[in-house]
C-alpha cells in the first residue's frame, strides 16, 4: 500500500499551473482509503495544527444537515467553546480562503460560514489572516 503523504522531489513542471496542482491532489484524495486519511490527518495536526484546524472547519457539515437528534438543548455553548473566526489584521475585516480563488486569503462580504453567500473583494491592501473569537473587538489588533 502507497503512502498519500508525498515523498519529497525535484518539481517535474515549475512553470505547472496552481490548478493543475489542486486537481492531482483532488485526485489523490479520492484514491485513498478512510485509513489513509485518518492517518494524512494525524499527521498533519502535529505538523501544522492551525492548517488542521482549518480543514476539520472547512470539512464540517453546516448546522442544516446536523440531525436534530445530534443536538442537545442543554449543551449550550461556553464562551470558552467559541470559534475564532479569521480578520484581516490591517482593517478587521472578515477573511477567507475560497478554493476556486487559489489558495490566498481575501477579504469577503456576507456570510462567515462555509457554506453561504460570499462576495470577494479587494481593499486595497493583501489580506494578512488574524484569528479572533467573536466577543473580541478587531480594534484589538
């Protein structure tokens, strides 16, 4: 059995395209097995924690599809259980890597969520991510 983590090497294309790219690991992804990524997702949270909290995020099912069973009236949420949620830390305003996009953060309007509406947008300025709970005030930064 092949490993999905990748085996360092010389770069075949340097001039490669980015989505040529995204789409061999899209690729890869699908050839692996639910061991081999539960083990790809192991070792990517001792590696980079913070990239392994963004794709446990990013892969989690919006509120809608949690089934009403799964959710516990009385489990409400500590303010020691709250998200933080990524700004820019030059202006506070809401960031966000959107995949089609490249792999970048940019500022956006309207929904935070993963799933939602979203409009990009460009500042001025490059977006430079800070991450915050939704009880702090971005003038913090």
């Amino acid at each position: 059995m092949s490993t999905i983590i990748a085996q360092p090497a010389r770069e075949a294309h340097p001039d490669e395209h980015p989505d040529a790219a995204a789409r061999r690991r899209r690729d890869r992804l699908a050839r692996a097995t639910a061991g081999d990524m539960e083990a790809a997702l192991a070792f990517l949270s001792m590696i980079d924690p913070e990239a392994f909290e963004i794709a446990l995020t990013a892969a989690a099912p919006p509120a809608a599809q949690i089934p009403d069973d799964a959710v516990n009236p009385d489990d409400a949420a500590a303010p020691e259980d709250e998200e933080p949620l990524p700004v820019c830390r030059q202006c506070g305003a809401p960031v966000g890597i959107f995949l089609a996009r490249g792999l970048r953060w940019q500022h956006f309007h309207g929904d935070s969520a993963t799933t939602g509406d979203q409009e990009v947008y460009d500042p001025g300025h490059p977006a430079e991510a800070a991450w915050l709970l939704p009880s702090e005030d971005p003038e913090d930064l």
